[in-house]
C-alpha cells in the first residue's frame, strides 16, 4: 500500500502524501475510511507524524481513534484514505477538480483490498468524492457496501453547530459499528 503511496506521489512531481501507517490495516483492511484532506499532523514538515492515522497529535484523528474503541472496531480492520490523498501545505480549500484528481488514486487503492467490503465516508467532501467514484467507476464502486457519517474535525462532528459533539460522536460510533459486520455476515 504504502508502495501505491510512493508512485502516487512520484507521479505528482514530489506532491508529498502520507503513509499508512503500520497499525492500519493496509492491504489486509475490510474497511476504508477517507476523510477529506491530509491535515498538518501527517506532515514531518509540521513536526507531525508522516502517517495518515488515528495517534497523530490532532483533536480530529484522536477522535477517530477514540470512535474506533467505541464501537469496538481494531485499527487493524481499516484503512484511511482522502478524497484529496495529497497534503495541502495551507490546509482546507478542497475543490471539486481536486476531488476529482482523487479519484483514481481511491480506484488503485481500492483495487489492493482483497477482502474489502466497505466504504465509511467522513464529512461532505469524502461523500462528494464517493458519489463521484460511483458514477466514474460503478463496476468497481458495486463491490463496496457505503456509509456516510460526520467527519471528526470540531466543526463536522457537530455538523455545522446543528447537533452536540456528543450527539455527532455517537452517530460515528455507530457507523463504524455497522462497518465491522461484514455485508455477507449480515
């Protein structure tokens, strides 16, 4: 996977994205997660990890982590991903051709997970960028089952100031949980 990671970057003249990191799934994972965007803390540059992963020293991807336990789902079951797999040194302003440029790297990436099953989006973008997935790719998009829930930034786990974080963090739980069953366990 983290091989995928370096060719992606290769092909984008040196446009740095993180690994996956080590107590991720990888190629082994059932379950994606793609977010939006890289954020500050997977870039060493920013004196954060060089990982796209839930021990990253941000509010955001600690709260993954921490739905993760809640809903009893191992960090050993997923792989995180982006709409927008590349980091954005001025962080957020994620358009649409961007979302767009994410889409065959989510195809590739996809295309490693033997055993997939399902697609957990977090917030508007990762939704935008699936929809756009299906309709790019619906062959390859029909074998994965989708959930959509709130990304964990303060902002998407509130949803705009429109529910509690507490309220936004039981909805993530449970979308992980229902991620854990495997569709044909179901």
């Amino acid at each position: 996977m983290n091989n995928l990671v370096d060719r992606l970057t290769e092909q984008r003249d040196g446009s740095w994205m993180p690994y996956i990191p080590p107590y991720d799934g990888g190629v082994e994972a059932g379950i994606v997660l793609p977010y939006q965007d890289p954020g500050k803390m997977t870039s060493t540059e920013h004196g954060g990890s060089g990982f796209l992963g839930c021990e990253n020293d941000d509010p955001s991807a600690q709260l993954v982590g921490e739905c993760l336990d809640a809903a009893g789902l191992n960090p050993r079951r997923v792989t995180p991903w982006n709409a927008y797999p590349w980091f954005l040194p001025d962080q957020g302003g994620l358009n649409t051709r961007m979302v767009k440029e994410g889409l065959e790297p989510l195809r590739q990436l996809l295309g490693l997970l033997r055993d997939g099953h399902t697609v957990v989006t977090g917030g508007t973008k990762a939704h935008d960028s699936w929809r756009r997935f299906t309709e790019e790719f619906p062959d390859e998009a029909a074998r994965w089952r989708h959930i959509s829930t709130f990304h964990t930034s303060g902002r998407g786990i509130t949803n705009g100031g429109r529910q509690t974080k507490a309220d936004g963090v039981a909805l993530v739980v449970d979308a992980f949980r229902d991620a854990s069953t495997s569709p044909s366990s179901s």
